[in-house]
C-alpha cells in the first residue's frame, strides 16, 4: 500500500518587496508515496525553488501545513526540527557554490556526521565517508581533493553524497543536472535512481525543464506562478495534458529523433508579475481558451479523473466533485 512520507497543505510563502507582495508560493497542494518522485516543472520564477526551501524549513512558511510522517513539522520547535531535517536534505543545482571551497571531499562529506555526532571513532567515521564515496561512484583517490579540481559531474556527486550522509528518507532535488553537460545529466539521473532503489529513497525533483523530470518522475507536478495548474502521472502529462499551460509547456520540447521541434503553441503575451496578482487564473491573460469568468474567479486544483488534478474551469471535473 502506499504510504504518505510528505504531504503538503494550502502552503504560501509571499515576500515583502518594495512594490507589494511577491505571492512566490501560493497555495500548493501535494503528497509524495514513499519511494515515489514527484517531479515540480515550470518557468523560471514560478516558485518551485521557494517550495522546496519552505518545505525543509530553510526559510519560514506564511501559512499552510508541511506533514512529514503525519506530523506538521511548520509546528515543530527549532530543536525538535534540527533532529527532523537529518530525514529531509537538499541537492542544489550548482554544488560548486555550496561546496566549501577550503575543504577536501573527505572533509566535505564528513561535515555533517561530525555536527551531529554520528560516530565515536576516527575510523568509524573514515569507513562511513568511504562507503558514501563508493555509492555515488567516486574515485577514493579523490578524496583529498579540493571543489575547484572536480569537474561539475563528480562535483554534483559530492553533493549527493554530503546529502546521504545522515540518512535521509526525503531528498529535494533542486535543479541537480541543470548546470551539466546532457551527457553527464544522464550519469547522474542514472545515479540518483539507483540510490532510490538502494536505499528506498522519496524524491522531490525539481526542473525548469519536462524532458528532464520525464526520465526520473513517477508524477510530475507543473507550476504557474505560485500555483500547481497539474499533477499527473508522468505518462498521461506526456500523452494527454490537461491543462493549456502543461500543453504549451509540451509542445516546446523538440523531438530528438527528427530533430524538429512540435508544432508550437504560441503563449501570447508575458509572463504576469506575482506582485499582487489578481483574482483569477493567472494563466487567463495567455491562454487561447479564456472566457470572462476565468479573469474573475481562480480555479481550483480539482481531481478530473482518478489520480490527476487539474486547476481549469474548462476540463471536466469527476462527477463527484
Ligand atoms: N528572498 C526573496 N525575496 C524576494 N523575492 C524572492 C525571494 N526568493 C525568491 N523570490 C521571488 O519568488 C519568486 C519565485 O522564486 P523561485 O526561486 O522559487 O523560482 P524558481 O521557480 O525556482 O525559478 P528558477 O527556475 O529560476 O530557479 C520569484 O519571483 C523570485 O524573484
Ligand atoms: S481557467 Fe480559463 S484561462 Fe485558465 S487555463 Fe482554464 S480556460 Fe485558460
Ligand atoms: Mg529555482
């Protein structure tokens, strides 16, 4: 049966700015199965990093619920949280700015055991970074080295390590191959599944990009400026979108084999500012459907066939909704 690890609720995060309120997470309903990816794609900007940040707690929520193991940790007391986030770690997408660039990869990795008091001996300490050093397929010769002497690849391995050392049941993933070469994208996707099936790992993956979060994805959440407008199975997102957003995301995406891009949906206008975003759905001003109610009420994400949830006036809802 699947078991819930994470589960979010109506979560919102604004930012005061000088020209009002930035809504960057505004709203966002999801659950990841344990073992499951739920791939989080949309544009630049559209909030996806902010959810993941909010969602460790490595900036404060304004409202909302984050369930981990049915418990609210937005509630838990900063001690109580610290003990928490061994559980929940994140890969960033350029590890070279969070790598401390004075450290040896041994010292990098080993970091975090040292913090939290893992081990008692020198060599129980030494076999641990040497089995974490094994599993993301490093050399052990690189163990003295320094960042700035690893290319971006094995880079982005050390920080996958440094993220497994506590063993964590729960990764967000943001952005990890987005900054390498698509030959070393595949090696790590490769990597980060097999570590899922290793050590039944969740992943949050986080992308700008839907050919990316294809390969690694069991659901794929689509974000618009806040908000999640879809969440499906990665199959049926790629077979048949629901909403207009997700299908003008899609038709974007070249086919490698003819080496053509699809005919392409053109999205009219600019992306709107999340700066007091008005009433409605925020994708109204761009999308060839719009009436005049989509400019006056804000759909909500309802579940328009078993498993997929889609946030549109216009697509069917189940007929129990
Ligand atoms: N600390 C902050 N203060 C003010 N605004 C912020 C802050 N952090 C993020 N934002 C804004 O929140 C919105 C969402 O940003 P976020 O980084 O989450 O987007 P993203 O989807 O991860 O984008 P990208 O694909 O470029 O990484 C953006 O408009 C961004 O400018
Ligand atoms: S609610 Fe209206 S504007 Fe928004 S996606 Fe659906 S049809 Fe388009
Ligand atoms: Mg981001």
């Amino acid at each position: 049966m699947n078991e819930k690890i994470i589960e979010v609720k109506e979560l919102k995060k604004h930012f005061k700015t000088k020209s009002g309120m930035l809504h960057a997470v505004d709203g966002v309903n999801f659950f990841i199965n344990r073992g499951e990816t739920l791939g989080l794609v949309g544009e630049s900007g559209c909030g996806k990093s902010t959810t993941g940040r909010v969602l460790l707690r490595l900036i404060q929520a304004n409202s909302g619920e984050v369930l981990f193991h049915n418990e609210n940790i937005l509630e838990y007391s900063k001690p109580d949280m610290k003990k928490m986030r061994k559980n929940m770690q994140i890969v960033f997408q350029d590890p070279y700015s969070c790598l401390n660039p004075r450290l040896t990869v041994s010292e990098i990795i080993a970091e975090p055991l040292i913090i939290n008091k893992v081990y008692k001996t020198k060599d129980e300490l030494e076999t641990r970074i040497d089995e974490l050093i094994g599993r993301v397929g490093l050399s052990e010769r690189l163990k003295t080295s320094y960042p700035h002497e690893l290319d971006g690849g094995r880079r982005q391995r050390v920080g996958i390590a440094r993220a497994l050392a506590l063993n964590p049941e729960f990764l967000v993933l943001d952005e990890p191959v987005s900054a390498l070469d698509v030959c070393i994208q595949a090696q790590i996707l490769n990597l980060l599944k097999d570590l899922q099936k290793e050590l039944g790992l969740t992943y949050l993956f986080i992308a700008h990009n839907l050919s990316v979060v294809k390969h690694i994805s069991d659901r794929i959440a689509v974000m618009y400026l806040g908000q999640i407008i879809e969440l499906t199975d990665y199959k049926s997102i790629f077979k048949d979108p629901l909403h207009p957003y997700t299908q003008a995301l899609l038709s974007a995406i070249p086919i490698p084999k003819l080496g053509v891009q699809k005919e392409r949906l053109i999205l009219r206008g600019d992306v709107p500012s999340p700066i007091n975003p008005a009433e409605g759905c925020r994708f109204a001003g761009r999308c060839d459907y719009s009436k005049q109610n989509c400019f006056e009420e804000t759909p909500k994400l309802i579940e328009s066939e078993p498993g997929r949830w889609v946030a549109c006036h216009y697509v069917r809802q189940l007929e129990q909704n």
